[in-house]
C-alpha cells in the first residue's frame, strides 16, 4: 500500500461502487453524474466521505462542460450590458475605467469597441 493514503471507509466504497467515478463522454452521462450528485447534495448529513465523492464527480462534469460546453460570443456592448445586469453596475461604476460617460455609451451602443487596455481593466476587476 501506499504510504498516505488511507483506506477507504466501507461507506466510501459503496459509494464509488454503485456510481463509479468515470471520465464523463457524452450528455446522458453528464445528466446520470449531475442526478447522483443531486441525490446526494439532497441528504441531511453529509459526511467527509460524501464531500470526497462529491469533489471528485465535480472534477468529472467541470472537465467535460470546459471541453464541450460552447459559451456565446459577446460583442463588447453586450459583455457590459451583461456585467451591468449581472453585478447590478450603473454606468458610472465603470469610470474607475473609461475616462467619461460618452465612452461606455458608445460601448454599450456598439460605436465603439473596447481597446486593450480597457479589456485587461475590466478583466483584472473580476467581472469578465
């Protein structure tokens, strides 16, 4: 055996024995993994075993939505648009970035792009 690990508890092993832990493959499998998950999430007392089990599925879906899951294409009037309503942001919330107000309306409106250094800001905030 090897030295750190422990031996799985008799619990833990029913666990991974009736839903065994497997690279996720198409979305029937995502949906079964995304049910047991719920199924345990749904109990009153989750135990350490549980949360390990339960780290471990999440692993699983996390690797298959980042390789399959297509996330929308936003212009950059719609990614404000969406931090706005998202983060509940006015328009003067963004001056720590664009000098003056016309500029995210432009944004917004879609006569002006983001530069690059806009971009980098709004990123470093969080937001995006």
């Amino acid at each position: 055996m090897t030295t750190g690990l422990t031996t799985p508890s008799p619990y833990y092993l029913t666990l991974i024995t009736e839903f065994a832990p497997r690279p996720i493959t198409n979305d029937p499998e995502l949906m079964a993994t995304q049910q047991r998950i719920n199924s345990i999430v749904d109990k009153n007392n989750i135990n350490q075993d549980d949360r390990d089990y339960l780290q471990v599925l999440g692993m699983l879906v996390y690797d298959y939505e980042e390789k399959n899951e297509k996330f929308p294409e936003l212009t950059d009037g719609e990614l404000l648009q969406t931090l706005m309503e998202d983060y509940h942001l006015k328009i003067p919330d963004f001056l720590g970035i664009f000098e003056q107000e016309q500029t995210i309306l432009d944004i917004l409106n879609e006569k002006r792009k983001l530069n690059s250094q806009e971009a980098f800001k709004v990123r470093c905030l969080g937001w995006a």
